[in-house]
C-alpha cells in the first residue's frame, strides 16, 4: 500500500529541533512568525544564523560519517581571485582582480552519502525546500539537480581554508557539524560592494588585512543552520588551527529544476563528473 507508506517524504522529525524552529508546520501562525523572523534578519544584516537547528544526535551521525567516508573525500586545493575569474596580469599586483587566494577542502560526493543520513534526508524533504523558499521570498526553489554537488559533505584539515571571494550565486545555505578547535573562522565584511560599485579599494583593504574592524564573524556552532547572501559580502574562511577538522555541508538550491554544475566545476571540486 503505497499511499500509506507515503514514500515521496522522507522523514526528517529526528533532526531538526521541530519544537524552536517548526519548519513542518509553516501555515500556521507560529510557523508564518518563525518565517518572518528569520526574513527579517536575512534582509536586514544578509545573514540568517538558526543556532541548534540540527538536533545533537544527527550532528554526531554527521561528524561520523564524514569520518567513516573520509577516504572518499575529494582534496582540491587551488588559488582564485574573489571574483573567480581569469587574473588580469596588467594591473598592479595589489588589486583584486590580479591577486590570487586559496581555497583547499575536502568534499565528500552526493552520491557517496547515505541515503539515510540524517541532513540528507532532511535536504530531500520538501518542508526544508518551501521554508527556505519563504524566506527568501521565492514563489518557486528547487534542489540542484547535480547527482554530485546537491548536497555535500566539506571538511577543511588543519592548514587548509577557503580564500576571501564573492559568491557567483544569490545566496547560500550551510549546516555546520563541527567548528575547529581554533581558525577556521567565517568571516565577512557586509556590503563590501553593491550592483553599482565593485569598490575595489575596498576590497583590496580587506585582501591586504588592513579591514579587521570592519569585517564580522558567522558564528557556527555544531548544529547551526546559516542562510547567507554572498554577492556583495566579500567572504572567507581562515586557515583551520589545532587537530580537529572543521566539517559542514552546503544545501545546494536553484531557480531552475535542472540546475549542475559544469564539467570542469565537477572536475576540480569532486574530481570526475556526473555524467
Ligand atoms: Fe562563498
């Protein structure tokens, strides 16, 4: 009997605090309160930070399966400007789009994830998909459709980190599971630039580390679930100190039913392609 199995909703009621944050219940009026609480946050600062979202249990589910699946883990690590884009070789050596950052991790495939692991199953739910569609404002979001990339499990190892950039996409979902024991800090400087002004001696402040005042940090305990805008928010992740990884996931949307990443996007961050 099909209909009572009722297949097509994973089940998810195990990892997520229901009780704080009530993404199964969004008609109704504690769940429409919850979703203009966390728009208004998001719109107001470009982050929404959900503090012990994920329940502890499902937390350590994922910390050890990151663990278990540790050799399945893709290594890149490779140098950028923050915009991703070619270095323009005929500007001075301190502007932004000449200079060069690093980004290495570790990413852990999609398809390698079990499908009972517990923010897998929560990805798939529809509920997680409409809330974050509703804060967002969005009439319509769908899961990436990429078999590699949808959803992923990162860990950065000591000594590795994510080089400053601007997000090519309108926003950003991540899960974190565990914080390094030192480093390996999210930081951001809010506003850096807008649709209008690229600001480049601004960026080129916070590259050159002359911006410590400005700049503000995600928190991310173990649990927390982050909406971030990335456009116009220059970003990082500091190199990750002491023995203890910094593991999280990114929830990967789009406005598209059919959103994958490219071949050679797939080849540098899971080294082979979905196809
Ligand atoms: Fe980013």
């Amino acid at each position: 009997m099909d209909t009572l199995t009722n297949t097509s909703k994973p089940s998810y009621a195990d990892v997520v605090d229901l009780d704080r944050y009530p993404i199964d219940d969004l008609d109704s009026d504690r769940g429409r309160a919850f979703v203009a609480e966390c728009k208004a946050e998001l719109d107001a600062t470009g982050v929404c930070n959900l503090a012990g979202f994920i329940r502890p249990e499902a937390v350590a589910r994922m910390v050890e399966l990151a663990g278990a699946l540790g050799d399945k883990a893709w290594p890149t690590d490779r140098t950028h400007t923050v915009y991703f884009e070619q270095p323009d070789e005929s500007l001075p050596e301190t502007d932004p789009r000449r200079r060069q950052v690093r980004s290495a991790k570790h990413g852990i495939a999609y398809d390698y994830i079990p499908a009972d692991a517990p923010v897998r199953r929560l990805y798939e739910s529809d509920d997680l998909t409409t809330f974050i569609a509703a804060v967002l404002g969005k009439e319509t979001l769908y899961r990436s459709a990429d078999p590699l990339d949808a959803f992923q499990v990162t860990t950065f190892y000591p000594g590795e980190e994510l080089g400053w950039h601007f997000d090519r996409s309108e926003f950003s979902m991540t899960v974190m599971y565990q914080p390094a024991e030192s480093g390996g800090e999210f930081l951001y400087a809010p506003g850096l630039r807008t649709d209008d002004d690229e600001n480049y001696d601004g960026v080129a402040k916070v590259l050159a580390g002359e911006a410590d005042a400005d700049l503000k940090v995600l928190p991310s305990s173990p649990g927390s679930l982050a909406f971030f805008r990335g456009e116009h928010a220059l970003h990082h992740v500091t190199p990750i100190e002491g023995s203890t990884p910094r593991i999280n996931s990114v929830l990967t949307y789009g406005e598209r039913p059919d959103m994958k990443l490219n071949d050679l996007t797939s080849e540098i961050f899971y080294g082979r392609t979905s196809a």
